[in-house]
C-alpha cells in the first residue's frame, strides 16, 4: 500500500450563518480514500446541557456532477455508523462547560479501508464533486445561549493516494439514506424495496428515540427478495444488535458534563452496561 | 486543615433507553478555621462522564465478505429486494441507509 498522505482542505473555516448549507468543492483531481469533517462549536455563557453535537448537521452530502449524492446521511446517523465502521468513536473532544469550544469528527470512507487500491473516490472522473454540509445551530440549542453564534467552524482532511501511486479504482463505496419515516406504533409492518442502481454492501437500519429501550419502536427486521420467498436476515432488533456490536473494541462515550442534581443526559449509547460519573474539583481545572 | 476546595459526588440513579439520571452533590469539607461540613444538591458543576454499552439506534446488515466483498447483492438480486420492518412503538426516527459500490 502506497504512503497515504493527510491534504488538509479547510482548516477551522469559522462560518458566518448560523444556518446555512456549506458548498466545498473538492480538487479536480486525486484519488482520495476517505474524508475526514471536524465540527467545532463554542459554548455560550449557559451550559448547554443534555445536547448532541451532532444534531446541528441535518445533512452531510458528497454531491458528484451537481445532481448525483453518493453521501447523504445525517448528523447523528454518520456517528453511529463510523462509530461501527471503525469500532470506535470517532475522536471527540465533547463538554459542557460555558464558553468553551467542543468538537466532533466524522469520516467518509469510500474504500474498505485508507488506503484500498481497488474502491475510493477518483476525482477526475467527475466534472465537480462537492461536499456538502446542512447545518443549523439551532438544532443544538438557542443560539447566542447555548452556543455563540458563528462559532461554527468546519475542518476537512483528504486521505489521498500520493500523486504518481494514483490507483485504478474499479468504484468507490458510498452512503445513501433512501427512506426516512416515523414510526407510529404498532404491530404495523413497514415494508420498502432496496435500491437497486447499484451493487449493495451493506444496509444500515437506525431507529432513534430518546429514553426508550432498544428494540421497543422497531421489534423485527426481515430483509429478503420475491416477496420473501427467498430471506436474507429474519429476527429481532435485540438480537440484530447484539451481533452488531459484537465487535465494536471501544463501546465507551467520554464527555464532560455541567452538571446538576436529578439531571438526565440522553446519549448515542444503548443497552448501558456501566456509566462512571466522577466529580471534579469546583474548578473543573482539567477538563 | 484549611483544604479549601470543594468536592463533587456524582452517581447513577437509573438508566431509560439512552437516557441515564444522575444525581450530584457538593461536600465542603470542615477546616481548621471553622468551617463546618456542608452538603447541598450540585448545579452546574463540573464532572466526568463515561458510558459503556451498543450503539444506541443503530443495526447493520453486511450482504457480503466485508474484505473480499464475495456475495455482495447485485442489482439483479435487487429488483425485487425488499425490507420489511415491524413498528412497535411510536416516536423513533427511522433511516434506512445504503451502503452501496458505485462503479466507474
């Protein structure tokens, strides 16, 4: 495997809306493994407790040729599944606190892995290729309380093959959200067909709903074809997910929090095996 | 002894889904100078916070050799692919979402 070199894009780009869509043009050429995005926001003067940085991104896109998303997916959704991809979260620096900055990263991977010579994106098979950012602070918290307003910032790294080892791909893996709703209770069964443009990996199915157990809102998944003549996956969602999670190697959410008695936090963590709240000194002098 | 500081202790009251309470106090300890102990509920203070356990909301389904990609669904076994999820209760965001090989 060639050196893989780290292009940095945009580094720390203040944005001055606190709502808006960010268009970044990628280089017209480059074969590029992955993308990394930081987000960074400042605290306002109140704490803004009981928040998930992550909400601020509705969406995050990579747009091919003005009309073809090979990227779609949300904010809280992209966390969940690097945190799967990668078996780890990625690295975060997440508080609480006042009028200090947090940040949050995500990747896009468009191969196995950095640096896979047979799946990324090759730029220069496209006239343009856009990243696209959807954000509003406000799905954090109230702007100019919680968090200050045009604080948000936007780094973005390019895991690219060295210019003269530029691989052949023969595609690139990308990430689509192809049908959203919201459940209504039930038993109801919600069926909906797969895409079927092109060849398929993987599927990601997220059903999120703060304090509610895992497996309540969507009890069984049958994945299968021929009006399931033929079934791929038939089961429980707790049962799915404990062979999801089977290989996740950090399963840890860190944080600093501002604390209060009889205050809940609502996480992208389920099924919650062991939660360790430590106090610090009233300074909260190394967080 | 004047200490001079102020001590947090936090803990886990209970756990609902993704969601866990805590409780949190202040202890200030007695000195040398007369300070009596004292505790009061906390507000705002500052703590750590670590979480194990699944990611919450999240299953995936691998339809291939997640290194070979042997077995990936093609397009032709795709047509008349389908899903078929079963609501139980009201409320989740739900997303479905393609993890899908783009050709050149």
């Amino acid at each position: 495997m060639p050196r893989m070199e780290i292009v940095q894009l945009m580094n720390r780009e203040a944005q001055t809306s606190d709502t808006a869509v960010l268009r970044k043009d990628l280089p017209i050429s480059g074969c590029v493994s992955a993308i990394d995005i930081g987000i960074r926001i400042t605290n306002a003067a109140t704490a803004p407790t009981d928040k998930e940085i992550s909400d601020i991104l509705n969406h995050v896109g990579l747009v091919c040729n003005g009309t073809d998303y090979r990227v779609w997916v949300k904010g809280p959704d992209l966390l969940r599944i690097n945190w799967k991809q990668l078996k780890r979260p990625m690295n975060n620096a997440l508080t609480e606190k006042a009028s200090t900055a947090q940040e949050q990263w995500y990747r896009l991977q468009f191969g196995r892995y950095i640096g896979d010579t047979q799946l990324g994106l090759d730029l220069s098979k496209f006239n343009n290729v856009q990243l696209q950012l959807d954000y509003a602070l406000s799905n954090f918290g109230t702007v100019g309380t919680h968090v200050t307003t045009a604080t948000f910032t936007v780094t973005v790294l390019l895991h690219q093959f060295p210019i003269n080892q530029r691989p052949a791909f023969r595609g690139m893996i990308g990430l689509r959200e192809f049908w959203t709703y919201t459940t209504v209770g039930g038993p109801v069964d919600k069926v909906q067909s797969l895409p079927s443009q092109n060849t398929l990996k993987g599927l990601f199915v997220m059903a999120r709903e703060d304090t509610i157990a895992e497996g309540t809102d969507i009890t069984d998944i049958k994945i299968g074809k021929d009006l399931f003549a033929t079934v791929w996956y038939d089961g429980k969602w707790y049962n799915f997910q404990q062979a999801c999670n089977e290989d996740i190697l950090d399963p840890s959410l860190r944080m600093t929090l501002a604390l209060s008695d009889a205050s809940t936090r609502s996480l992208p963590v389920a099924n919650i095996r062991k939660v360790i709240v430590a106090g610090m000194d009233s300074t909260g002098a190394y967080s | 002894m004047a200490y001079g500081k102020v001590f947090t202790l936090a803990s886990c009251n209970s756990i609902t889904g993704n969601t866990v309470t805590l409780a949190a106090m202040t202890v200030t300890p007695a000195d040398a100078a007369g300070t009596a102990w004292a505790n009061a509920a906390a507000s705002l203070v500052a703590a750590d916070l670590q979480v194990s356990g699944d990611i919450h909301g999240l299953l995936y389904f691998p339809f291939g050799d997640p290194d070979t990609l042997d077995g990936v669904l093609q397009p032709a076994d795709l047509k008349s692919a389908e899903i078929k999820l079963t609501d139980g209760g009201a409320g989740a965001a739900v997303a479905l979402i393609a993890e899908e090989i783009f050709g050149y």
